[in-house]
C-alpha cells in the first residue's frame, strides 16, 4: 500500500526538464509575437506617413490647378520648366516656381510647401492657337523628411490642366 502511494507523489509535479522545454517554447513565441508587433506598428507609421505626404501634396496640386485653370498663362512654351508664369483672375501676374535645390514650391516669392515635405517639380507648357488655351501639365516628386526608415515616405502626382480665362 504504501508503494502506490510513493508512485502518486512523484507522478503529481512537473520534472525540471518539462519546466525548462515549456519556458523554452514560452519564451520563443513571445519573442516571435514581439517581432510581429513591431513590424506591424513600422508598417503603420509608414502608412501614416505616406498618407499625410499624398494628402499635402493633392492639396497643393489641386490648388495650383485652379488658380492655373481660372488664369492666362504667360510663360512660353516649354518642353520642362520650373517657373510657371500667370496672371490670375484677380489680375495679379505671379509665378509659380519649383525651387529644387531647396525642395520647395514656391508662388509669388514665398513658399507653399509644408516644411515637413521636400518638393521638386517641373512644368510642360504647350500652347495652342486655336480656340487660344494653353495646356499646363505638372509634376510634383514629394518626399516626407523623417529620420527613420518608417517616417519616409515618396510619392509622384502628375496632373494637366487647361487654362480656360475669361
């Protein structure tokens, strides 16, 4: 009798080897699960940071384009170009100018650009003679100024515009 119940008590525990293949086993899926968090946070903040600089930068195209739209171009034709020159519909006669070795956008000597976004650019210009339009195309290279690898973000918008003036 008391045989079965020695048997009893050295059945009932964990050995030491068990102990340490569950810590083991433990501690590799938290690492592992650690690892994948992080990527997904970094991916997170990428996209973040790709959106904001899209954001900001379709907002500046989008401006551009209508002040362009509603305007006479006066700047000749050109096949690439970083000065845009307009007279408004408030008749003010300004350029539009990418300053590419500061990475702005530039409109009547000041910059428009955010100053977290580095924007490079140029201008098309074509000019028709019939019904009198000119055919402005833009493109806009813009890069976010993060130190991390997660905090940069680049992207390119292209966008033609018709100056229709009245």
């Amino acid at each position: 009798m008391e045989l079965e119940i020695n048997n009893k008590k050295s059945a009932a525990g964990f050995t030491l080897v068990e102990l340490l293949v569950a810590m083991a086993t433990f501690s590799i899926i938290i690492v592992a699960m650690s690892g994948i968090s992080i990527s997904v946070i970094n991916a997170q903040r990428k996209a973040f940071v790709l959106q904001n600089t899209q954001e900001s930068t379709r907002y500046l195209l989008e401006s551009m384009s209508k002040e362009i739209r509603m305007s006479t171009i006066n700047s000749s034709a050109s096949n690439k170009t970083n000065i845009l020159n307009i007279t408004n519909d408030e008749g003010l006669t300004l350029n539009y100018q990418f300053d590419n070795v500061n990475k702005k956008l530039m409109r009547y000597g000041y910059a428009v650009s955010p100053s977290n976004i580095d924007l490079t650019g140029w201008f098309y210009i074509r000019k028709s003679n019939f019904p009198n339009r000119s055919l402005v195309t833009i493109i806009i290279k813009a890069e976010s100024q993060g130190s991390r690898q997660e905090e940069s973000a680049e992207t390119s918008l292209q966008n033609s515009v018709s100056s229709r003036p009245f």
